[in-house]
C-alpha cells in the first residue's frame, strides 16, 4: 500500500522528510513514488554523468537495486538550509549497507557485503527535489568487491564502457541551474578558511584546528584518527598535484539545539597530475576532483570530517 505523500512545513522537518522519502523509495522500494518527489525535469549531477528527467532516476534506481536488492540507506545527517518559499537545500550522508547480489557496472555477482558512504545534495521547491548533486565513495565499494579502483578503471576502458566522452560530465559535476543562497555562519567561514588551507598544503594547520582525537572519514572507506594520520592522508592526496585550484560550489552551516554545530560545502579542485604517489606516475594530465564534505566541530576545533569524492573520476582522467 502507498504511504501518503510526505511533506515540509506541514507534518514534517526538513531532516525527516529526506529519511523518509529516502526510505519509502529505497527500502519499501516504492520506485513510482519518484514521480511525486522529483520534478519532471529533474537535473542530477555526479561525476559519473549528467541527467535530466525523472525517469532518468527511476532508471538508475531500479539499476542499482538490480545489482543491490537489500541496500540499506542509514541517514546519519542532514544538514539544510533555505525555507519552503525560496527553497530547502539538503545536504544528505547516507551509509549504505548492501550485497552484490546483480550483474551490473560493478561486474557479476559477487555476493559480498559492502557497506559505503553517500552524500547527496538536494534542492527542494514545494516538496519537489529539482536539482540533486551525487558524489559516491566508489573506491569503498570496488575496495569490498575485491577491486582496486584503478584496475577497474582499466578494464572499463579495455571494455570500451569509459572513453574520453565519459568524462564529458566531470567538468560540470557541480553547476547548478537554480539560484540556491548559500547558508553561512561563523562556523561555515571558519571551516572554508581550513579547507583552503589544506588545499594550499598547509598541513599544519591540523594540530592547530582539529581536536587531537579528531576523526576524519576518507575515499575507500578509510577512517583516519589523530593529527599524524589525517595529515598523512591529506598529505598523500593533494601531493599527487601541483596548480590547485579550489571552487566552493555552496557551503551550509546549521546549529541545533544539543547537537555540534555542523557545515555542508560543495568543492571542486583542479590541479595538474605532476607527482608520483598515491595515484601513480605523473600523467601531466589537468585533473578535476568534485566533492562534498561534512564537519562537526567539538569545544576546541574539529572533532569529525567526512571527505567523499569519486576515485573513478579520478583514474578515468588519468588514464584516458
């Protein structure tokens, strides 16, 4: 039997409208209840392509529960901005539970259990999502299949399934149609002022602004504790590239009652592959990295970051 339709401002918040409609469409695999959610000219973006209809996404819902029928979606935030009469954007982390139980973009059936990370950004008029922003944590789930990312990049491409035209959509991962007011507070401006930081390869900055039992949540479903493993792994990212260029597409920042105030930002950097090192030898390719993270702030600075951005964009870029 159909649920009744969910709605903002009238029997719901914000945060429980996205869990719910995230529930009712993925797990009571309500697929049809797209259509009272979705605009009908819905745009999404991903660094894995570009669509522009509802049916483009009961598509690509039905193609994932094929090859993951038990996928659990665990909401674990929602950090949102805006108002019912100019418009909501959500910014959604979603953990992800599943089994490879399909035949699909990940390969034959596996029958492994993966779990993994999503955030999915929404921009939402009269209870309609009419602009949507994906990044997945991809590499965490080729990770558990038994996969490196950069070896299933290279059998995509032997495949013929990634060519150049494939990466047609990475250079416009996160515009965005629709004028969206970006939510800022004293929290926002101090984390984009980090984040810049560490994009211009001030590491040091960690011991400075990240409580020392920080926790920062990374690509393939690494969890990175402390000042010396956060640096290295920020260290080990963006030393691969030189000429970065950081573009923050929106940035939200919320404080709720006994909750750590939280901040959503949209990024992307540019930057040419010049260095060996964690994605191999220099390819003197111009690369692009689009990304979403989430932050938490303790008493003293940051307590949790969750960094997501696709690895497959990543090789794709490098090796095509």
């Amino acid at each position: 039997m159909k649920k009744n339709k969910l709605q903002i401002g009238k029997d719901l918040e914000v945060e429980k409208f996205i869990y719910g409609i995230t529930q009712q469409i993925w797990e009571s695999k309500q697929i049809n209840s797209i259509y009272d959610y979705y605009n009908e000219d819905v745009i999404v973006r991903s660094p894995r392509n570009i669509t522009y209809k509802c049916k483009d996404v009961i598509d690509s819902t039905k193609d994932t529960l094929s090859q993951f029928p038990d996928r659990q979606l665990i909401g674990e935030d929602v950090i949102w901005s805006g108002d019912c009469k100019n418009g909501i954007l959500s910014s959604h982390r979603i953990l992800s539970t599943a089994t490879h139980k399909g035949n699909g973009f990940y390969g034959k059936s596996t029958e492994k259990s993966i779990m993994y990370r999503v955030i999915a950004d929404c921009f939402i008029i009269d209870n309609k999502v009419v602009e949507e922003w994906i990044v997945r944590d991809e590499s965490a789930i080729l990770n558990q299949l038994g996969l490196t990312t950069k070896t299933f990049v290279e059998m995509k491409i032997k495949e013929k399934i990634f060519d150049k035209n494939s990466l047609n959509s990475l250079s416009n991962s996160f515009d965005t149609k629709n004028i969206i007011k970006n939510n800022s507070n004293e929290f926002t401006k101090t984390y984009i002022s980090y984040f810049k930081k560490l994009i211009d390869k001030n590491f040091n900055l960690i011991n400075k602004k990240y409580e020392r039992s920080a926790q920062t949540f990374w690509p393939g479903g690494k969890i990175n504790y402390s000042h010396e493993q956060i640096k290295k792994t920020w260290s080990d990212f963006l030393s691969c590239f030189e000429n970065l260029e950081l573009i923050i597409h929106f940035f939200s920042g919320i404080i709720e009652p006994m909750l750590s105030p939280r901040v959503a930002i949209r990024w992307t950097i540019k930057g040419i592959h010049l260095n060996n090192g964690y994605y191999g030898l220099p390819s003197q390719k111009n690369i692009e990295i689009a990304g979403i993270s989430h932050v938490e702030f303790g008493k003293t600075g940051i307590i949790r970051e969750y960094v997501i951005f696709d690895e497959i964009s990543i090789w794709k870029q490098i090796l095509l």
